[in-house]
C-alpha cells in the first residue's frame, strides 16, 4: 500500500513538473513564432520595385527582431494584380505593391492620376499627390487596407509593333488593356483602337502571336518585361504617370505588434521615396538602353501633340462620370491649376 502511494505521489509529482514546464515553454515558443507578411508584386526579381521591397522586408526584420517576416513572391507568380486583390481579400495573401491599375480595384480613386495628358511633369505630380495621397490613405483604410507608400512605375507611353504617329493612326489597333478593367476598355475604344483584355502574364505571349500589336507602358516597365522587343516603336508622348503604392490588408496590420505600426510605415515610405527618384533617373535611361536592342522612337510635331490632346480631353467627361468619384476628379484638376497659377 505504501509502496503504491509512492509511485502514485511521484507520477502525479511528474505530471505537475510537465505541467509547470509546459505553461513556462508555451510562451516562449509562441514569442519566437514571427508574424510572417505574404506580400505580392507582378515586378519580377532583380527589378528596381522589388529591390525597393527587399530592402523594405529586410529593415522591418531587422527593427523587429525577426518577430515579423515578409515573403515577397514576386514575377506575377500569384497571378495578376485583380488575382492578388482577390487572395487578399479571402486572406491567402496579405500585402501587394501594385500600379493604380491593381488599385482599382479596391478604390477607384487613385486611378485619377493616370487621367491622360492632364498631368505634365514630375513637378505637377508631385504637388498633386502631396494634396491627394491623404485622402487616397483614408478612402483605403475604409475598405479594409492601410496604404504603406506611394510609388511611381514611370510615365506611360505607347509601344506598338507598327509606328502610331498621329491619332489617327491608333484606328483598330490591338492594344493590351488589363483583366478586370472595363472602363479602361472603354477609354482605349473611345481614343480609337482595338482593346484586348488580357492578364499581365499573357502580354508576351499575346505579343509573340499578334493578338495584340500594341501595349502602354512607361519605358523602364516595357524593358523590365521585355515587351519592347515585340513591339519596337515608342511614341514619344508622355500619356499619364503611372503611380503604384504597397498595401497591407488591415486584419494582418492588426496582427503585426503595435509597437512597430510607427517605425514600418517610416520606413515603407522612406521605401517609397527612393524608388521614386530611382525609377525617375532610371525610366530616362531605359529609352536609351532600348535603343541600343532596336526600338524605335516616334517623335511628333507640336500640331501633332495638339491633336492627341485634343484626345486626351475628350475622354475626361467619361472618367469624371463613370471611372473616378467626380469629386475626386474634380480636387485634382483643381490642384493641377493651382500648382499652374503659381509657377
């Protein structure tokens, strides 16, 4: 009998000893598990937007502790821009650095910027974006995602297998327009070529079988893809800027600790700074260096310049209605005349 309340007494003595290290090891190993950030981009490795990511990734590991991870899958292996949105929204994918095209579709908003002609230099952009880029933050934060930066992908252009000098020229070309965009289908039929729907990843292909003969870009985007070598003429008139910016959905902006929401968003935007002054420096070499491979630059007239201006506003009614709020539309346009009325 003694002998069994021993044995008893030491196993039971054992399972509190298991236990006492169990409520003590649990803890600690939960706080060496990183929250691990699965973020998305179509920019392929080596890119300057994904160099700008890595280092970005790498300084938020570094101010954590390694508590919080990032996981860049980049080269569009998780689809398209619309794709990524998507696995965001059902949380298989938590951030993405998209254009204002993926943007879309979250907030139509920010599409406003790439309204055609109507912003003419970086300085104008600049100024415009100082003005919009808080109500941009604001109106993603209501649908569910904290904007980290605001970037730049360069300054559209048109690239086609044949020259397009003047407007007319654009009559039933194929030109590419991204999945999940009706509107920007509209605006290329309206501006007078042939819209072709097709996801990122199907550009080259599309190029190589001539489904599609023409495709806009801003220089540093086509010879990042190199879509150029398709479609070798270049029409040397600045469309729109294309702006881009890193989101987070805000349930994992919630999980990531507190403590580093200040110090993250320091450096995504110090992030979003340096890509900009970069993809500006580098989007003027990329026309030389494709050059070098065969492209052909279509220079034009200033009547000729006139008339794709004439174009361009054109369509403004449409995007003021039907693609971005016309408050929006109408805020911007304000602040472009009054960085005018002032230089």
């Amino acid at each position: 009998m003694t002998h069994s309340l021993a044995r008893w007494s030491r196993w039971v003595g054992r399972l509190a000893l298991l236990g006492v290290l169990g409520l003590w090891a649990r803890p600690e190993s939960h706080a060496a598990a990183p929250v691990v950030v699965k973020l998305g981009t179509v920019a392929p490795e080596g890119t300057t937007w994904y160099n700008a990511l890595r280092s970005m990734a790498d300084r938020w590991s570094q101010i954590s502790g390694g508590r919080v991870a990032v996981k860049i899958y980049a080269g569009a292996v998780l689809g398209s821009e619309g794709a990524m949105v998507r696995k965001m929204r059902i949380g298989q994918l938590h951030a993405a650095a998209m254009t204002n095209l993926g943007i879309l579709d979250i907030d139509p908003a920010p599409q406003v910027i790439n309204t055609p002609m109507l912003i003419r230099s970086y300085e104008e952009l600049d100024f415009v974006m100082g003005r919009m880029a808080p109500t941009f933050d604001a109106r993603l934060l209501e649908r569910g995602f904290v904007a980290l930066n605001w970037g730049e992908a360069g300054w559209a252009r048109l690239f086609s297998k044949k020259p397009v000098h003047k407007p007319a020229d654009a009559s039933g070309v194929k030109i590419y327009t991204w999945d999940g965009d009706a509107n920007a289908v509209e605006v290329f039929r309206q501006a007078g070529f042939s819209p072709v729907v097709l996801a990122s990843t199907d550009v080259l292909p599309s190029l190589q079988s001539g489904l599609v003969e023409a495709f806009p870009s801003p220089p540093l985007g086509a010879l990042s893809m190199q879509w150029f070598a398709l479609a070798p003429h270049m029409l040397d008139v600045p469309w729109a800027p294309l702006v881009g910016g890193t989101v987070i959905t805000r349930t994992m902006w919630d999980r990531i600790p507190a403590e580093y929401h200040a110090p993250f968003l320091q450096v995504a935007r110090e992030t979003g700074e340096i890509l900009r002054k970069d993809v500006r420096s580098q989007d003027r070499k990329a026309v030389a260096v494709m050059e070098k491979y065969g492209l052909q630059v279509v220079q034009v007239d200033a009547a000729t310049r006139a008339q794709w201006e004439s174009t361009a506003r054109s369509l403004y009614p449409f995007l003021r209605t039907k693609v971005v709020p016309t408050e929006i539309f109408d805020e911007t346009v304000a602040s472009v005349e009054a960085y005018r009325a002032t230089h």
